[in-house]
C-alpha cells in the first residue's frame, strides 16, 4: 500500500527544506593571515589572504577544507583550522561586540601580561580581537584595563576561538574610533604604502608578511579605512578613468616620446592607481596584470619581486610590462564607485 503526504504536510517540508537550503554558514577567521587556495589542498595555488577577525561565508566543504567568500568578495579555500564557525546570531554578536585593531606592523598575544609569558597567536596589522573586559568599556566608554605600567601596559583580548590572552597597549587601538577616523587622504596612503618597502612579493598575500601587486594596494587602502578589490582587473574597474593615454605609435625610446609622456604624466594626481599588462589591439583584448600607487613626478610604489618604487618614464624605467591605465580612487569612497569605508560595512559593524 502505497502512502501519500497530504498537501498541507508537503508544502510544510517544502517549506522546510526551502528554509534549509537559504541558512547561511558563518565563521571568523582566528589565524593572523590565513591562507586562501585556489582549491582543497596545501598544493593548490595561493589567491587570497584573510586576516584574523574577519567575518566570512561558508560556502562549500571538502574534507577539513571550508569554501569561504570573503567581504573583498573573493572565493577561496581554507582549512578549518583556521576558522571558528558561528550561527547566525552569533555571528551579529560578534560584529556588534567591541573590538580593538592591531596597528602595529607585528605583535603577539599573550598567555600573561608579561612579555616573557607565554605566546598564544602572532598578529599583524589589520588583526581584529575583541575587547574582553568589556564591563571596563560601559557608560564612560573606556577601553578594557590597562594591565601593568610604563611600557609593560597591556591590554586583554579575546581571539575569535574564545581564547584570552594581553596584547602590548601600545599595538592597539579601539577598532570603532580607528574606523571613524581614519583620513584616507594621499599623504596618509604614502606613508602606509612605505612602510612595505621592501616586504617580498608573494602571490595572493595581503598582509604586511608578504603581498602581491593587489595585495598591496587592497592592504594600503584597508589600513586607511576603506575597502577595495581584491585583484588588479577588478580594481581597474573601480572609481574614475584618467585621461591618461600616450601616444605608443610614437617610437617608446626615442625623446620625443620622453616629451609625450611627461606632458601626460601632468594629468596623474598622486594616488591613483596605474595599471599594466597587455594593451587591447585589433583582435586582442586589453589584459590587466598588474597594479601600482601613484606617487607624483613618474614614479609609483609597487609590488614587484620586493615592494619597491619604480617610474613611468622611459628613460628611468626599471618594469618591463606595458602601461594600460590609471583610475583615481581618492576621495570616491562610498559613492558606487567600487570603494567602500569599513565603518560602512556589515561585516565589520552593525547596520543601521
């Protein structure tokens, strides 16, 4: 005898299992720099790097391998070991908790507030950790306790995993009035940008241990409060086009050309950013493989080999690959045009 399901009782498990199949996966990364793969294994291609605190979607999983999307958005493979999955709920607990922001270049979290005490997790600049004495924040405001004094202030922390542990108060800053007051201006974006100076080039990194040409600039941009791409094709798609085109069908070596790019270099502003690659010709597509920053009078900081600063003009150049074009970013953020502030962001804090 065969049994059939009322409609009533099968719309409720279509309905239950539509409900099933829209549930979102969360997590928060808990390594400094975790590792993104191109694919689920140690082998596979290195394409992003997520620092810890950041808030992802799970996506898919293979084995211990976890399938995230990251608020770049960019789509990768880590292990998850490096990962703490939360509910939903959990998740908006977490956004909305207090946090602080590593703001030096690298740190570490301790088992004590004793620089001899055990370590927990190393840290690099842009790592997330929530305040853990939270009670020391209500009414007036202030941050968690400083522990210790003179130079040995800590402060206590608590890792995504739920770990606790002291961080130097002097690495730290409180994440809500850093992201409030970050001025991404070009002077400010110079600076970041120099303190890379001579970090090596690895593909996919975007932390201060390594970055590639768009690991660069997403990272520079981050650590002055706004959001970015993660690649160079995507970035070149972002803010304004400038009018910066020479003339190549005048011969590149000789002073002529010298005298066009000069006179075109005068419609750069510091801080757009320069792209390279492949230019379109009949036939061929443009291809986009490389970025850099602006600084002023040809030259640019890029990552190449080390972070390093190169030029634009002929008779100075030290990289090879062809100039495509220039986008200006500055001063665009949070106007649909591809840039957005982190104080604006839901996965960094509560909408409004």
């Amino acid at each position: 005898m065969k049994t059939f399901l009322s409609l009533t009782t099968l719309a409720a498990l279509l309905c239950s299992l539509s409900a099933f199949a829209q549930t979102k996966r969360y997590a928060v990364v808990e390594f400094s720099a975790n590792f993104m793969r191109e694919a689920p294994e140690y082998e596979a291609e290195l394409g992003d790097q997520s620092l810890m605190g950041t808030v992802v979607e799970i996506v898919g999983e293979d084995s211990y391998w976890r399938k995230i999307v990251s608020p770049e958005p960019y789509t990768a493979w880590v292990n998850d070991m490096g990962l703490v999955e939360m509910s939903e709920e959990e998740i908006r607990d977490y956004i909305a908790a207090p946090k602080y922001i590593c703001t030096a270049e690298y740190s570490h979290v301790f088992t004590s507030p004793d620089l001899k005490s055990q370590r927990i997790s190393d840290l690099v600049e842009g790592n997330l950790l929530r305040v853990w004495n939270v009670a020391d924040r209500i009414g007036s405001r202030k941050i968690s306790r400083r522990i210790g004094s003179g130079s040995g202030k800590f402060l206590s922390v608590l890792l995504p995993s739920g770990k606790t542990g002291y961080v130097p108060a002097s690495d730290l800053e409180q994440f809500d009035k850093w992201a409030s007051t970050r001025n991404p201006s070009f002077d400010n974006i110079r600076s970041t940008a120099f303190r890379f100076l001579g970090v090596p080039y690895m593909w996919g990194g975007t932390s201060v241990k390594a970055v590639d040409c768009s690991g660069l600039v997403r990272t520079v941009w981050f650590l002055n409060g706004l959001l970015l791409p993660r690649n160079a094709s995507q970035q070149a798609r972002i803010g304004n086009e400038v009018d910066f085109h020479p003339d190549y069908s005048i011969d590149e070596k000789s002073p002529e050309f010298q005298s066009e790019m000069l006179r075109r270099i005068s419609y750069l502003k510091p801080g757009d950013l320069l792209f390279f690659g492949r230019r379109a010709s009949e036939g061929v597509k443009e291809r986009i493989s490389h970025v850099a920053i602006y600084l002023g009078e040809g030259k640019y900081i890029h990552s190449s080999e080390v972070v390093r600063i190169s030029s634009l003009l002929p008779n100075d150049r030290d990289y090879s690959r062809a100039f495509v074009r220039a986008r200006r970013v500055l001063g665009l953020q949070d106007a649909s045009k591809g840039i957005v502030s982190i104080s604006k962001s839901p996965y960094y804090f509560p909408e409004r």
